[in-house]
C-alpha cells in the first residue's frame, strides 16, 4: 500500500517534468523550424522510464522498505569484540535457525538489534526494515522510551524501546493500537510515533546483516588449516629439498674424494712399476731366468746361485755332450768334468772356487 502510494507519486512529478521538457521544446521547435519538436521527442520519453527507474528505487540502493512478518528485536549485556556473536547467538536461539539476518547497534553496555530468519527475506531482497534505523543510537532514533508503529491493510506491527529492552509486537491495527497506548502510559507518556511513508522516506535506510555463526567458524577452520597445510606443506618441501641439497653434496665430496684416491692409487701402482722395471732385482730376476732357460734347453741343472755384496755367481751341471758355445751363450765357463756331467759356472764362480782352493 505504502509503496504504491510512493509510486504515484513519483509518477505524477514525472509527469510534470515531462510537460515542462514538452513546453520546452515546443519553444525550441518553433524558434529552429519544422521537425525539430518531433526528434526530440523520443529522447523525451527515454529520460522519462531512465528517471522512473531511478526514483522508484528510493530509499538509497536498498530498493523498498519491508516490515517481515516474524521480525524479533532484543537487547543484549555488551561484551567488547564478542558483539557480532552476542548477537548471533540471541538472535538464533529467538528464530529458532542458523541462518539469520541481523540489524544492532551497540551503546556502552548494551547491544540493541532486530532479527529476522533469512529464508523469509529470500523474497524480499534489496530491502530494508525503518525499525533498524530506529535502534538506540542511530541517526533517526529517538530517546528511550519510545514507541514505534506502522499500520498496514494486513497488518500492524510496534516496536517498543526501553531504557534496559526492545520489544516487537505484530498483530490486528486495533490490537496493536490498544497495546501502543497502554505501553506508552506505563512508561510515562512515552511518545507514540506513527511511520507513515513520508516519515519512512526521511529515514537513513540501516541495512540487514546476514551471519551464520557456524559457517563464518567453519570458513575460519578451513582457512586455517588450508593456511597451515599449505605452510607444512611449504616447510616440509624446503627440508626435502635441503636434505636432497645435502645428500647431493656429500655424494659429490664423496665422489670426488674416491676420485682423487684413485688417481692417487693409480699414480702409486704406476710408481711401483717404474720402480719394478728400474730396480736391480729385477734384473737379476731377469739374468736368473735366462741362465735357467739355457740349462732346461740342454737338460743341466743349477747347483746354486748366490748374490752377495752385488755379486752373482753361479754352478750348474750340464752333460758332456754340450758345447763351449752353448755354455758361452749362458754365461760360464767350464770348471770341471765330474761324474754327473761337465760342471760349469760364471766368472765370479771361478774367482770363488780358485779363492778357496787356495785356503
């Protein structure tokens, strides 16, 4: 009913508006010749559905007014940085539901609000509630006590605000009358203010809140863990990746560690055989082997084979049947023919049989 009468309204300044612009250009078409009048005429009528849309869509951006059915109010013991669950908290217990939208305001020690479950604002978006722009310490609001009403076809509704208490009562026009008289007289004569749509229109449009206590803990939850997965998970991809690092770096210090004692044992092993190929011993290994292999070849053997003081002598029995060039090849000399055969030995044998021949 309220809305249909602001409508009108509207529509009636809008239809002044389009007479005066009409006028206008009328004036104009005449001044500026034939045709004119008629070109503007049709961005006349586009200002004129533009300008409604705007104007209809007062109060502010929050669309129309609305006064829900199960609309509760209260007041609540204020405790610093809790408001918003305090509120939740009352306002759920009295709707009887998680989900619900809120309107307060907080005064020193208390927490004044209005409430209602959000399923019944789901068709009536974009709305607001003159009540909630009433609450102690708003703009509009006036000092407790007070009392509130609006009288529709459907129904009233009255909004009763104490010194310590908030009240909401819905009902039949004359009920809700009665009840706004006897609440005013046993508060003292506390005014009675009637909002009618010229009243609602002057008011600052207060906005619902919707909160869902378990939902907001819920989003915070997983938020957190999300945070902190993330985190751990950050944190323990930087521990792998500086073991990793470790281990990468200790296999290359082991790596090169082992490369450099096998350089080393090969440079050793190359050392060793140097010193093989260069040594006497070898050599005399070497001579050994020859005068060997030259007695096998003619079926002799060696009787001894003595180095002392850096000299090698030698004595070997070969059968008689063995030239002097063959003895010459391997060395020696003939001692003495014996009973097994020829004996023969080298130069330092000779020296050593003439030396103790002669002690």
């Amino acid at each position: 009913m309220a809305n249909d009468f602001i409508k009108k309204k509207v529509e009636r300044l809008v239809a002044s508006l389009e007479k005066l612009f009409a006028s206008l250009e009328t004036s104009a078409a005449a001044g500026g010749g034939a045709g004119a009048g008629d070109q503007s005429r049709p961005e006349a009528t586009g200002n004129k559905s533009s300008l409604t849309k705007v104007l209809i869509s007062a109060p502010g951006l929050l669309g129309d007014y609305y006064f829900p059915s199960e609309l509760i109010g209260g007041c609540c013991p204020r405790v610093a940085g809790k408001e918003e669950e305090i509120v939740w908290n009352a306002a759920a217990e009295a709707c009887d539901s998680e989900r619900v939208h809120v309107i307060w305001q907080a005064i020193e020690n208390r927490i004044w609000y209005l409430a209602v479950r959000s399923s019944e604002l789901a068709s009536h978006p974009n709305t607001w509630c003159p009540f909630g722009a009433l609450l102690p310490g708003m703009k509009d609001a006036q000092p407790a006590p007070v009392c509130y009403t609006f009288y529709s076809d459907e129904a009233a509704t009255m909004m009763t605000v104490m010194p310590d208490g908030l009240q909401i009562h819905r009902g039949m026009s004359s009920v809700v009358r009665a009840k706004a008289e006897r609440s005013a007289r046993e508060l003292g004569d506390a005014p009675i203010i009637e909002l009618v749509p010229e009243r609602i229109l002057k008011l600052t449009p207060a906005p619902w809140y919707s909160t869902s206590l378990f939902e907001e803990r819920a989003r915070r939850i997983l938020a957190t863990v999300a945070v902190v997965g993330a985190l751990s998970l950050i944190a323990l991809s930087f521990v792998i990746w500086l073991l990793t690092a470790m281990v990468i770096l200790s296999a290359k210090v082991n790596l090169s560690e082992a490369e450099r004692r096998a350089e080393d044992k090969s440079t050793e092993l190359l050392r060793t055989a140097e010193d093989l190929r260069a040594s006497p011993v070898r050599d005399e290994m070497t001579a050994f082997a020859d005068i060997n292999d030259g007695l096998l070849a003619v079926n002799g053997f060696l009787e001894v084979y003595e180095i002392k003081t850096g000299k090698t002598r030698w004595r070997a029995i070969v059968p008689s049947n063995v030239t002097a060039d063959r003895i010459n090849e391997m060395g020696g000399k003939t001692i003495e023919t014996t009973s097994t055969g020829v004996a023969i030995g080298n130069a330092a044998e000779i020296e050593y049989e003439a030396t103790k021949g002669r002690k």
